[in-house]
C-alpha cells in the first residue's frame, strides 16, 4: 500500500520551509498536496503577498500532477517546442516555472510541495527544505 503524507508531518515539513523562507529572508506561501493535489497543509509567512497563495498550491499540483519538478517543463511549453500550450490544457493551471517539487514513498508519488513569493532559486530551496523532511 501507498504510504499517505500524515498531516504531522506535513507540519513539520511546512515548519523546515518556514525556516529557510526566514533564513532567506523570503515572504513565501508554502503548500503541500496530496497525490490526488488536495491540499494538505499550508502556510503564508508574514507580509507574503495573497498572490503567491495560489501560485504555490498550483506549484504542489503540477509536481504532484505530473510527477516532476515544476521548472521542468518550461523549455517545453514554448512556442514552437512540443508540449506548447501544455499549461493551459489541464482543468487547473499548471504552473511551468521553478518552486514545484514532487513527494515520493520509493519510486511513486505521493504529493506534491510548491512555494511562491521569492525569485526562483529561494522558491526551490525552500520546496527542498520542505521535500526534505517528506522524502526521508
């Protein structure tokens, strides 16, 4: 059987991305879904913009959706390239750009992790942090 994400450990999870959104000096809103992309846990650190709320919870959906990092379609989805229009075909925006991070039980993806609010590379190290402490 699938392991599930308990929510014990979503929160603590969501408490390690905190702590680098901090120690970046980031106001981000951080998600985690489930592999079906409901939403877990979720926390907007203070002063981030309401923007970036759903901005990361649309991050956890695609790497959860479709079982990669999020930045790894956006060479893909350019005009001309293959998947062109690709985040805009699902029912829910899919979001192409970095900060979107999947959640694993061995080989298969259980969830998903976004954050939203910084410049990319702050984005992906806070979605590791939290990935961190769901992948172990």
């Amino acid at each position: 059987m699938t392991k599930h994400i308990p929510h014990d450990l979503a929160l603590e999870a969501i408490n390690a991305g905190v702590a680098k959104a901090k120690e970046l000096k980031q106001r981000s809103s951080l998600s985690i879904v489930d592999g079906g992309g409901h939403l877990v846990a979720f926390v907007r650190v203070d002063d981030a913009a309401f923007g970036t709320i759903e901005i990361a919870h649309n991050k956890a959906f695609t790497a959860a959706a479709l079982r990669a990092p999020s930045g790894h379609w956006m060479e893909t989805v350019q005009p001309g390239a293959s998947l062109f229009g690709m985040e805009r075909a699902a029912s829910r925006p899919l979001v192409v750009f970095g900060g979107g991070l999947p959640v694993y039980d061995g080989d298969v993806v259980i969830g998903g992790v976004g954050v939203s609010g910084g410049p990319i590379e702050a984005d992906e190290a806070i979605a590791h942090a939290i990935a961190d402490v769901l992948n172990r």
